[in-house]
C-alpha cells in the first residue's frame, strides 16, 4: 500500500492507496507542522488514529508533503518519526509547495498557497524557486488564515469594526481578553488560533467592511509575493491552492486583473491531484 499526506498547520488529510485492488482509503488527523511539533507529539497524533494504526503494517512507501518541511532538520524529523511508526515503508518528505505544485501543474508556473499560512513559488517544470524567505506567521504569512485573523482582531479591539458585525462577532467567538491573550501567547498553536477566525470574514463578506478587509489582505499578498514573479508570469500560469484562495477566488481574481495578471487554477484540497500525480508517477516506476 502506498500512504499519502498533504499536512498543513491546522490538519492533515491522508489516503491511503491499495494499487493492486486499486482501493482507496481517506483520513484525517490535526495539523502535523514538524516546525512546531516535537518528534513525540507528531508521532502520538499519528498512532491516535485508527485507520493508519491499523494499516501500518502494510505501508510500503510514504509520500508526505507537509507545511514546516522546508529544511533537513524538520524532513529528517518527519522521516524518522514515520519510519520509526510504519516500520515497513521508506518515506518521501517535501514541503507542502510542493504538493500544490503537483497538483496544479506538470509544467512551469507561479504557485500560491493560501491556508492557514502563505507562500508563492516559481516551478520551472523539474524545482521550485523562492524568491523570498518566508519568515512564518509572526511577520509574514500575508493573505493567509492567520493573516485575515490578526486584521480581525485589531479591528476589533479598536473599535473599527462596525457595531453590527461587533456583535455578531462577540457571538461567534469568545473575544475576552484574558482569553485572546491565552491562546496567542501560550498555546502551542497560535497560528491555527488565529486562522480559526478566517471562516468569519468570508461569511460576512458581503458587508463593505468585510469587501475592503479582504481586498486590503489580498494586495498584500500581491504586492509583496506574487509580483516578485512578474517576469516569469509573462509567459507561465499562475495557480491558487488552499482553502482561503478557494473561498476568496473571485477577490483574487478582481485584484489580479487591476495588476494585468490572470488568475489560473483555484484548488481548494490538493489531495486528489496528488493521488492522480502518485498513481501515474508509481506506473511509470513499474513499467
């Protein structure tokens, strides 16, 4: 069996792939960030989920393309904490640009991810290219979950946010702020804390608080990652994974052609397009 994992901060969604029967499998788990978990908790999340715990002996090979996997030491962590749980597989290990590059492309193009975090790389058909180091969600991550959250919040506690959408607000969340300050400075995840709020914004966005908020956010990501790339998007795609550039797609698309830029594919969950990458690439290998 082979056992994929597309991994962002806040969950991971996995499948598992029976090629001989050609039987699927699909799971979930939290968010599995070797940047921010410790070898043991990465492994307990794991091993706490039946389908992959009762699987696990079967598992030849592993792809695993996860956000936080973008240096030695967090794929050597992950390599280790898999191969010490699925004691009969080998594992691949790639950052989660990567898989959104698979399932966007086979061919160069300008790649975005926008989720709980962000980024945007160039794929010149064989790697990628940054051509800016993310520095995580406390200082970057623009145009992401966590980024629309912080915009949330200060407008909030500001008093820029207007009354109506204040109340609705207060009712959706507990804002007190012995409880904002908890889970911003003392939970192990304040990132995925403050991407929890992102569902907010895209419900209300009909109201011209909500329209400029997301507008503003998206320039952001435009201006300081996207035109980075203007001269490779003179003649390559530009392609949009993650669940904010789904759910904000017509927003992004709006902004994009003020810039004379054409948004291409909007892929909300990269996981099947991976499969369809793996089963081919597996073939291939076979053959």
């Amino acid at each position: 069996m082979i056992l994929i994992a597309e991994s962002g901060s806040t969950k991971c969604d996995w499948v598992l792939l029976d090629t001989l029967n050609d039987k699927r499998i699909n799971t979930k788990t939290k968010g599995l960030n070797p940047a921010i978990l410790k070898k043991k908790e990465f492994k307990n999340i794991i091993s706490d989920n039946e389908t992959l715990s009762e699987y696990k002996k079967e598992i030849k090979k592993i792809y695993f393309f996860g956000a936080g996997c973008n240096t030695s030491k967090t794929k050597n962590n992950v390599h280790s904490v898999l191969n010490s749980f699925f004691k009969n597989s080998t594992s691949i290990v790639e950052e989660d640009t990567m898989a959104a590059v698979y399932a966007t492309t086979s061919t160069p193009a300008v790649v975005c991810i926008l989720g709980t975090g962000s980024n945007c790389c160039y794929y010149d058909g064989k790697s990628i290219i940054n051509k800016s180091i993310s520095l995580g969600y406390i200082v970057m991550d623009e145009g992401s979950g966590n980024h629309f959250g912080k915009e949330l919040l200060k407008a909030y506690y500001n008093y820029q946010m207007p009354q109506n959408l204040r109340a609705l607000f207060e009712s959706k969340y507990d804002l007190s702020e012995k409880t904002v300050i908890k889970k911003l400075y003392q939970s192990k995840t304040p990132n995925k804390y403050l991407a929890s709020f992102a569902p907010f914004v895209f419900d209300n966005k009909e109201h011209s608080f909500m329209e400029t908020l997301i507008n503003d956010v998206i320039n952001l990501f435009i201006k300081n990652h996207i035109l980075q790339y203007t001269d490779e998007l003179k003649t390559v795609p530009l392609h949009f994974v993650g669940s904010i550039a789904f759910h904000g797609q017509n927003y992004i698309s709006n902004q994009l052609k003020k810039q004379g830029l054409n948004a291409g594919k909007f892929i909300q969950k990269p996981i099947d397009s991976l499969i369809e990458f793996i089963k081919k690439e597996n073939a291939v290998l076979q053959s």
